[in-house]
C-alpha cells in the first residue's frame, strides 16, 4: 500500500461513522468500520460487506468494537459507561468483544480496537488489575485469530498509557492515536503525547478540536479538520519522523448531521492531500 492512504471511519449500523457509500463517493481508498450490532454480525453479512468492499476497492484496515449502553454525553458519563472499565457490564461486554474480533476475523481484518473505558490512575487500586486482566483476555483472544488490538487515545495521558501497556505485557497491543481526544478530554497536548506513545502508534484517526475552559472536567469541542488546535501539518510531519505510514482515517463525529458530515469529511480529505503532496 502507497504510505498514508486516506480513511474514513465508517458504520452499518451502530456507531458514529459515515456509511461505506459516502467512502465510495469521496473516493477514499480504506476504512475502519465500527462493529455493527450484534443481529447483523453474522456470516452471511460478513460475506457480503466483502464483496461489497472488493466491488468498490476499498480496503479495510480496522475493526472497532463499541457497545450497547455507552455514553458519550459529558466526562463522567463516560468514566461510568464507556469499554472494559465498568464492573457491571465488563463481562458480557468482555464475551461481545471477542465475538467482534472473530466477526473481523471472518472481515479478513487483522487489527480490533476499542475505547477500554478510563483505566485508574492509581496502580494499586485493584480495578487496574482487573483491567489489566480483562485486556489480556481480549488480547490472548485476538491473537488467536492472529489480529492486534487498537486502543484508541484520549482517556489517559500518554505516560499512563505506556505504563498500562506494559504492565498488560502481550506482545499484540498497540495504539490508534486520535489527537483530537487529547485535547478533547484534556489529557495532554497531542503532539507531544504523540513523540511518547509514537513505537505503539500503528493506526491513527484525523480528528481536530479545541481546548474547553477546564480540561479534564468539561469537554472540549470537536471541529472540522485543520480548524481546531491539533496542528494537522505538525501532526503528519510528526507521523513521518515517527516512520508512520499507515492509513489516515478521517473521523468526524457529527452523525446526526449526514450532509454536513459529508461535505466536511470532503473538505478533510482535500486538506490530507495537500499535506502529502507537501511533506509526504
Ligand atoms: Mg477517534
């Protein structure tokens, strides 16, 4: 594959991505797929959205799982309902996520990634040990059909994350970098964490977005790309000297808004190529 292919972060028919037509139509070469529900994983659906995927020469590059009850409405609604972390659906969520992966696995695709939820801050606590040990569940599960799992950025800061991937100590888990969620959960500035985390760094979303007054407390605000304070040039030069070459899947979370999505995630795909004919 040619370095830095654009992407888009799609749906069927859960989350909040573009639908594989708006890939098609925005002639965008890879996608990642937000997992759909659980009635249409099946494998007659699987056999499909690959044809479907072969007739538009769209390559699929990861799986993301997400599940039912999930929030995303403010900071501490997500700390009590988002990934692995709550105790109370970890396990039937734990079950579903492999049952995602084994769905990719039947969508040819070798990477799953989540959102795990906020992993403690405090080591000793003994919720990170369960997180610890629920993540080499999934993870033991993925490598059986031989896939690395994706945790997508932003719930913690990046020394938080190195530390937790390290202490998991498997050798399949890595990270998709959304730069947008550092600011948007005020977990650090993104560039930098970037430079950290970058030997982990094996899928990335393109994602813009502002600083809130209180980071951390209150959410900052998602915007169209190039228009938030990421730095989208400084973002692909540090891919570059990172030796990142993967896709650069566009993410632009505004689902109930499909015209404006469109035509925003347009917009992002013209200013990705500019920036690969510039520094690529
Ligand atoms: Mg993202």
């Amino acid at each position: 594959m040619e370095k830095w292919p654009i992407g888009v972060f799609t749906s069927v028919d859960a989350g909040l991505g573009v639908k594989l037509e708006v890939a098609h139509e925005l002639g965008v070469p890879t996608i990642q797929l937000h997992a759909p529900a659980q009635e249409t994983r099946t494998a007659e659906n699987a056999r499909k959205f690959l044809e479907r995927l072969a007739d538009l020469g769209i390559t699929l590059t990861a799986v993301f799982g997400g599940f039912e009850g999930e929030s995303y409405a403010d900071i501490p609604t997500v700390v009590k309902t988002v990934g692995l972390v709550p105790p109370e659906t970890r396990a039937a969520r734990t079950q579903e996520m492999k049952e995602i992966a084994d769905f990719a696995r039947q969508l040819e695709c070798n990477v799953v990634a989540l959102h795990l939820g906020f992993i403690p801050h405090d080591t000793s606590e003994p919720l990170y040990a369960e997180v610890l040990e629920v993540t080499r569940d999934v993870c033991n599960h993925a490598k059986g059909n031989g896939q690395n799992v994706h945790l997508e950025t932003g719930q913690e800061a990046a020394d938080g994350l190195l530390q937790f991937i390290s202490d998991v100590g498997v050798d399949n888990l890595f990270v998709n970098f959304d730069p947008a969620n550092m600011i948007l959960y005020g977990t650090g500035e993104p560039i930098e964490a970037l430079k950290k985390i970058g030997s982990f760094v094996r899928s990335v979303h393109c994602k813009d977005g502002t600083w809130a007054d209180k980071p951390g407390e209150e959410w900052g605000a998602e915007t169209p790309l190039g228009e938030g304070d990421v730095g989208i040039e400084t973002y692909l030069r540090t891919l570059g000297e990172l030796g990142y070459a993967g896709p650069l899947t566009i993410e632009r979370e505004i689902a109930q808004e499909p015209t404006r999505q469109k035509a925003e995630i347009g917009q992002a795909v013209q200013l990705l190529s500019d920036l690969k004919a510039k520094i690529g």
